[in-house]
C-alpha cells in the first residue's frame, strides 16, 4: 500500500495533506492452492483506470461493478484457455 499522488484538502481554514493510501497490491493465496492477484487505484494518471478483474490462477473474471462491491450477476468468466463462460 502505497500513496502516489500527494491529496492536499483543507480543514479548519488549514491546508494539510491526506495521508491514505491511494493503491494497493496483494497476492492472495488460499487454502486449496489457489492464487490470486488484487491491485486497485484511484491515482492512475490520464486515463482513469475502472477494470475489475479477479485474476487467477485458472483465468480471469471480468465484472462491471467496482472493487469494493461485487462481483455483478453479469461478470464474464476467461479461462486460461481462453474460453468464455462458467
């Protein structure tokens, strides 16, 4: 967890920066060997960055939702393969 972009506000009349974190990174690794990969940030630069997608180590599951809310009931699941659906 890292911040990238310095996130100054004011409050009180004060300028002070925000000291949140703006993207993260983790390595998930489960009980039955599965792994898998989650990074999220709101501090890309130029072009905003919205893709969710759960990467494993069997494919992919691409969702129209937001990191924090879903996965949506019109996710599309890639496999490794390349092969689409459940």
């Amino acid at each position: 967890m890292k911040q990238l972009i310095p996130r100054p506000f004011r409050k009180d009349g004060e300028l002070v920066l925000d000291d949140r974190e703006d993207t993260w990174m983790a390595i998930l690794e489960f009980e039955r060997g599965l792994t898998g990969f989650w990074s999220y940030t709101n501090a890309a630069p130029a072009h905003r960055f919205t893709h969710v997608v759960y990467y494993a180590t069997e494919g992919a599951l691409i969702d129209t939702g937001d990191a924090f809310h879903g996965p949506w009931g019109n996710a599309l699941v890639q496999h490794a393969n390349g092969r689409l659906g459940g």
